[in-house]
C-alpha cells in the first residue's frame, strides 16, 4: 500500500515536470537544429554525393521565366535530373516555354519524359486581390506548397524571384531543420533589380534560407555583401 502510494506521488510529479521539460528540450532542440542548418547552408555537396539532383525549378510570369530559362541554357543538365517545374496557378504561358526550351536541348534523346514533370502551384495573393480573401487563398497555398514538397522531395531548389517560389523555400527550410529531407536552395535575383532586392530576395535573404544567393549587378552586391556578384546572364 505505501509503495502504491510513493509510485501515485512520483506519478503526479512527473506529469507536472513534463511539459515544462519537454517544451525546453524541444526549444533547445530546434534552435541547435536551425544553427546547424544556417551553418550548412552553402556548403558544397559531399564527394560521394550522388552525380543528378532531383532538382524544383520555381518559373514566374514575364522576364523570370525567361531569365531562368537562359540560366538553365548554361548548366549541366544531365546534372540535374529529374527535374521539375512549377508555375502559378494563373500563369498559362511559363510551363509551355519550358517544354519548348527541353524540346530545343540538344541531348534530348538522353532525357526520359519520365524525368520531365510540369506542376503549377495556387498563388497566395493575385494582383488587386483584398487581404481579407488573401488569408484564405494563402493557407490554401500553402497547403498546396507543403503536399507538392512531399510528393516531390528536390534536393535542389533553382528560383529567381517569382512569389510563388517563398512557400516553397520555407517549407524546405523547415523540413532541414526537421530533417525531413535537406533541398540546396539557389536563389539567382532578377536582372531588373540593380539597386534594391525583390520582396521574395530579401526576405530569403535576410532570413538566410537561401544556400547560395546571387546578383547580378556589383553595386547590389555591395548593397547586400553575403550575395555573389556573377555578372549578366540574360
């Protein structure tokens, strides 16, 4: 009867010590866990990595789909494969470029369709859009962002300034620090911006989840010094 009586009473202390000690572990965790991957960012895929990237490719409507069409043009491409576009929801023209921009490479031949897949994303916001209706449109988007990050699992993340490509690159932030599955985030900002950063640069920027993040004017990379000067590639 006492030993029953000590086990209730060490019962009831644990339950009240739990909560509080979980919470300050799981914040020590999770901080740890955020330094660590601030401190991988950047660091350059192991020797024994594998030779293709699963790779996301974020498309945005007018000059960023063709800025990163151009991009594309110059990198290995067998280096990163699959690969994976995605377009907003609204944008009719993005994923029909890129198809005829893996239509026009020369190896096409070595390319599996299968290797290929073209996915468009819901928008947080449309242009004219009330922020009333935009708190609905933005969990729906995100929703969307989270089961597309899922299915597809980039270990690289190409985008260059589009909205639709922040969700994105959150949840893969979030999935590092979780380690879920680590994606490279490359972030190549627009050449129309020469003096001040796009809202969707800076933010990746200032929150540091990009691993690697470039300009394409010097006078903006003196303005942000952790961005890379890599000239003119329209």
């Amino acid at each position: 009867m006492e030993e029953h009586h000590h086990c209730c009473i060490y019962s009831k202390m644990l339950s009240k010590c739990t909560f509080p000690s979980l919470l300050i572990i799981s914040s020590i965790f999770l901080t740890v866990r955020v330094l660590y991957v601030l401190y991988r960012c950047g660091k350059p895929f192991s020797k024994g990595a594998s030779p293709s990237f699963s790779t996301l490719i974020v498309l945005g409507s007018g000059g960023h789909t063709a800025e990163m069409l151009s991009l594309l043009s110059v990198l290995r491409m067998d280096r990163y494969t699959p690969r994976f576009y995605i377009a907003a929801a609204t944008d009719n023209m993005s994923l029909q470029k890129a198809r005829s921009f893996e239509d026009s490479l020369v190896d096409k031949s070595a390319v599996k369709e299968a290797s290929l897949q073209y996915t468009q994303i819901y928008r947080s916001r449309e242009v004219g859009q009330s922020y009333v209706t935009s708190v609905w449109t933005t969990i729906v988007a995100i929703v969307h962002a989270l089961w597309l990050m899922i299915r597809i699992r980039p270990q690289v993340i190409l985008c260059n300034g589009p909205g639709t490509c922040i969700p994105l690159c959150v949840i893969a932030f979030l999935f590092k620090v979780l380690g879920i599955r680590w994606s490279s985030i490359f972030y190549v900002e627009s050449v129309a911006r020469v003096k001040r950063l796009s809202l969707s640069g800076l933010l990746l920027y200032k929150l540091r989840m990009a691993d690697q993040f470039f300009v394409q004017w010097p006078q903006l990379q003196k303005n942000y010094p952790r961005a890379h000067y890599v000239g003119c590639l329209m």
